[in-house]
C-alpha cells in the first residue's frame, strides 16, 4: 500500500443534505467548529433554494459566510423532489422533458460560480423503460455537450457521479460516456467510495487509483457490497486506510454523504470526522486497524 506522506493534507467536507434539520447557515458554523474544511451544498428547497426568488442575494450570503468561515465549496444536485414534488429524481437528462432539468443545471453552474465553488456534482437518472441503452447514452451524450458549454462559459467543472440503478452506474459506465464526449476537460468524476464498493468488480484500491485521473469531487461513507445503503463509518465493510491511500494526490473535498442521518447531524459529523481522522492517519503511516470506532463495525 502506498503512503501518504506526512504534509498531505485531505479537505474533509460534508454533504449539507445530510443537515436537513438545521438552516444552512447554521450547518456550516456547525461544520467549521468541527474541523471541516468544505461543504458539499445541496441545492434544495431547504438549502439555497433553487426557486427562490432571492436566490442571488442569498447565494452572495452564503458565499461570504464559507469565506469566513473558511469552507471551500461545491455545489450538488441530488435533491430528490427539487423538480417534481411526486416523482423522485425527475426529470432527468434522459427524460423526454429533460429541459427542466438542463435548466436546473445551468443553473446551478451559475450558482456554483458566484459561490466560487470549482465543481457542479450531477448523475444520469434511471434509463426510462422500454429505451435502448445506446439511445439512452446518446440522449445522455447530447444534453451532457450542451451542459459542457455552459460550463466552458462560467468556469466551472462537471463532476459526474455514477448512481447504483441509474443508466451511468459504474465505472465503467462514466468511460463510455467520457469518450462520447470527446474526454472533454471539464467532464470529471465524482468518485463516491461507497458505490465503488457496491458495485465495481475491482477491489476499492483499484477503483480509487483508476478513477483519479478523472476525479474532482469525492463522496464518501461506509457500505456493504451490492447493497445500496449509505451508512455511518464503522457499520459497513469498507478498509478504509487503503481506500484513502489510493486518493494520494487528489486535492478536492471528500465529502461525507449521509442524507438520511441528519435527526442527529452534528453528533454523526463529528464521529465521521474522528473517523477519517484515524483512517486517514493510518494510511499515513500504514498502520492497520485504525479508523475502526470502538464499539461499531
């Protein structure tokens, strides 16, 4: 395993989906008390509302709040009722109504940029039934170019997330679509480690080290292979000390992603902090054992 040398220094961050309960403000005074480095903010109905017609004051608000506190930034998109209250996820941009969801994207990479956040996180969406899987990528491929242009105009970076269930849900997947986007430079990944230990064949070291290249956002959390539940560290089957000696080099946020912990957010930020701590200190000086919490796993 490689080491990662003692000034290497990870942007720990944390997913404000994961704050439901608290006003954003608050999660990120919340989140610098405890160390955090970063904040993933999810653009939702209750975290910088993408509808709201005060958007851009408050965009400006919060931009100035992350520069005092000093949390670098990167804007998600996952919200699961953001454009349709009874549909989860939809439209996506395979849909036959992806516009809006183009729309929310754009706009979101405008967010992004008054934020100064360097990265927009976005997925594919569910393949609709009875549709070809390669015309489902070509729809993908299409609306991703378009994407792709906005993004060259406000100066920011695409980190696309493969999605267990979804069309792009692996991998492998993400490099199919890369190379039908000419390996364009601002079609990174998001790399979430849970996923990686779901469902890619490779051991989670390989999968770290492939995806590097191409990775500009990290997600992380605990999981168990083939089932897609996000769990606290400790509860899984993830090592996590060689995960994180894989990721030497990269030097964006690794986000913890906890979206349904947040009745007891800041207690669950601060055991996952502690956590990478150890996990990260044991894959500084490759001792084995450490990050696993006493009493948990």
């Amino acid at each position: 395993m490689a080491l990662i040398p003692a000034g290497d220094i990870v942007k720990w961050a944390y997913c404000t989906n994961g704050f439901a309960g608290h006003r954003l403000p608050e999660a990120l005074a919340v989140l610098a008390d405890l160390g955090y480095t970063g904040a993933a903010i999810t653009l939702d109905h209750g975290h910088l509302d993408p509808f709201s017609p005060g958007l851009a004051a408050e965009v400006s608000r919060i931009a100035g709040i992350c520069a005092r506190l000093g949390l670098g930034t990167v804007v998600e998109t996952g919200g699961r009722y953001t454009l349709d209250p009874l549909r989860k996820h939809h439209p996506t941009l395979i849909s036959e109504d992806a516009g809006r969801r183009v729309e929310f994207l754009v706009m979101a990479m405008r967010v992004a940029a008054d934020l100064g956040a360097p990265v927009v996180h976005l997925w594919s969406g569910v393949r609709p039934d009875g549709m070809p899987e390669a015309e489902a990528y070509t729809r993908l491929a299409r609306q991703c170019a378009r994407l792709l242009d906005e993004a060259d105009r406000v100066g920011v970076t695409l980190g696309f997330e493969p999605e267990p269930g979804m069309l792009v849900a692996d991998l492998d997947g993400y490099e199919r679509l890369r190379a039908m986007l000419g390996a364009h430079p601002r079609f990174g990944l998001t790399l979430d480690i849970g996923h990686c230990h779901c469902v890619e064949r490779e051991d989670l070291a390989t999968c770290v080290r492939r995806a590097l290249p191409y990775t500009v956002h990290v997600q992380i959390e605990d999981m168990r292979r083939g089932v897609h539940e996000h769990l606290e560290f400790g509860e899984g089957e993830i090592d996590f000390v060689p995960a994180l000696a894989a990721l030497r080099g990269y030097r964006g946020l690794v986000a913890v992603e906890l979206a349904r912990h947040s009745h007891a957010a800041p207690q669950v930020a601060r055991r996952s902090i502690d956590f990478l701590r150890r996990a990260h200190e044991g894959a500084r000086t490759g001792v084995a054992g450490l990050g696993r919490p006493a009493g948990r796993g």
